[in-house]
C-alpha cells in the first residue's frame, strides 16, 4: 500500500510559498503548532464515532502562511496501537495568539490490507468468500466522508441517531439554567438527532436562517423529513430526568452569520417513523451541501 508522503495530500509546498517542514516549522511555529494539537486532542469528536474514543498519535508535517497573522498547521494521525497503514491528514488555521480558526480533514487513516489472508484465499472457495468480507471491511471508512463541500460552506453530518425522546439542558430566556425534552408528536415515531458542523472556508461572510427549511434528512427510497422547532417543540422537565439526556446537545436554531474562517456546530432535530433508514442528510441554508449515509 502507498506510504503517506512527505507532504501532505493537498500540496501545501505549492500553495504556501511559506510552508517549511520537520524542525523548522517547530521552531519557527511553537504556538501554533501546540495550539494545533491540542485542539486535536481535545476535540477528537470531529474524527467520528470509529475514532472519537480512540487513543491517537499526532505528527506534524509542515506549517504555511496564510497571511494577516495565520497559519495553516499540517498534521497527520493515526491509531496509537494495533495499526499498519496510512495515517489520516488534518490542517488547522491558527492565529498568533494561538486561537484555532478553521479545521478540515484531507483524509481519514486506511489500515492496510493484510497480506497473509490474501494468500489463504486461493486454498478454497469458502475462505475465498469470508477473507473477501475481511478485506473490504475497513474499520476506518463505511461512514459518512469526513466534510463535504457546497460552492460556500463545508459541511460535516455525523449519522443520524434515533431515541424515544431526549433531555437536555439549556438557558431560558430569562438566562436561567433549565432542563428541557422534546419527545415526538405522533404514534410509532421517534426523535433522531443529527451532530452537524457547518465551516465557511471561502466567504467574507454567509449569513443563515436555521429554521424548518434549512435541513432535510432523507429515508432511504422515501421521504425528507424537515426539522423540529427546537424552541417551539421543547418543554421543561424536572432537574432529575435523565432518561436519555445528552449532555452535549446544542441545538442549532434562529439566525448566524459566519465570517471566513468560523464555523457551527450543533444538532438537527428530526421526527422520523421507527427503526428508518436514512439514506442523506441535505444543508439547504445558505448553501446546498449533501452529507450520504
């Protein structure tokens, strides 16, 4: 299998005239460079749910100028323990102070294929159609891509996941600290919430109204299901329900505007008929983006 080189997969030497390597950039780049690795390590979530809660070794590859102080940190990862392949890549655009700007996967770790199942294969049939099985069933892909791009943002869906209901905390507003739900309205329905991170890469500015137009999940071979009114739809609960509570949940909702380089992230809510199989999740605000499943 092809090693990663000594570049990243997107040329950074000949889109940076700036981009320096190894221990140049290190001593050149301190704060960006820790910076940059530690909002990797302590936002492992963007890796998605095969990687989030694994144990990861970083490498930096290179750092290029962006210009007006930021810098675009190159880093490749990887499963600490148990992996032979290639690594993922990653950039992060950092300031001087060492605040993170943007964030963007070029390419999610590949183990490689092992070489002894191959030869087994040939001895039968039967051991023929299970290594087939072992080959193609890569631990790191079956998912979702890691982003993908519209004419104006970047968009990244997590996959869909279902529950009766859910429970959350959130301010009122009057500012008060409350616990609310959203349970569905209808017979033989549940609540499926989708974790989405919009990031404008290449705007001076996109401004969006998240209402019940901005998103659309679809079932597979049916129909698309429009969001939940995440303000409407919510009701408060007592401070010790906690069936089903998500404790990370920021419910996307109301007018943003996102300059370059910011980004969003939060959750849609949708209705949708039991045990559904979604087949794509659509961004309809501000820009038109499709995430497949």
């Amino acid at each position: 299998m092809e090693q990663i080189s000594d570049k990243p997969q997107e040329s950074a030497g000949e889109e940076h005239e700036g981009f320096i390597s190894g221990d140049e950039a290190r001593e050149t780049f301190p704060t960006q460079i820790a910076a940059a690795l530690r909002y990797a390590s302590d936002n492992k979530y963007d890796y998605g749910p095969k990687l989030r809660d694994s144990d990861l070794d970083w490498d930096v590859e290179g750092v290029g100028s962006m210009g007006n102080g930021i810098s675009r940190v190159y880093l490749r990862f990887k499963p600490s323990t148990s992996f032979r392949g290639e690594s993922g890549a990653e950039y992060l655009d950092v300031d001087s102070s060492g605040a993170v700007l943007a964030r963007r996967q070029l390419r999610v770790p590949k183990q490689q294929l092992p070489v002894f199942l191959i030869g087994f294969a040939i001895v039968s049939l039967l051991a023929l159609a299970v290594i087939q099985v072992l080959l193609w069933a890569n631990p790191f892909e079956g998912g979702p891509d890691p982003y993908v791009a519209g004419r104006i943002l970047w968009l990244r869906a997590e996959s869909a996941q279902a529950y009766p209901f859910i429970v959350y905390d959130a301010p009122s507003a009057n500012g008060e600290d409350m616990r609310w739900s959203i349970k569905p309205a209808g017979d033989g329905t549940e609540v499926v919430v989708v974790e989405t991170t919009l990031i404008n890469q290449t705007s001076g500015a996109v401004n969006m109204v998240i209402d019940r137009d901005a998103a659309e999940l679809r079932i597979r071979g049916s129909i698309g299901l429009k969001p939940i009114d995440i303000i409407s739809d919510s009701y408060t609960v007592n401070a010790d329900e906690d069936g089903n509570y998500l404790s990370q949940f920021m419910g996307m909702w109301g007018s943003v505007t996102l300059d370059q380089g910011e980004q969003i992230t939060g959750h849609m809510v949708f209705e949708a008929p039991k045990g559904s199989d979604f087949s794509e999740f659509r961004w309809l605000a501000g820009d038109t983006a499709v995430v497949r499943y």
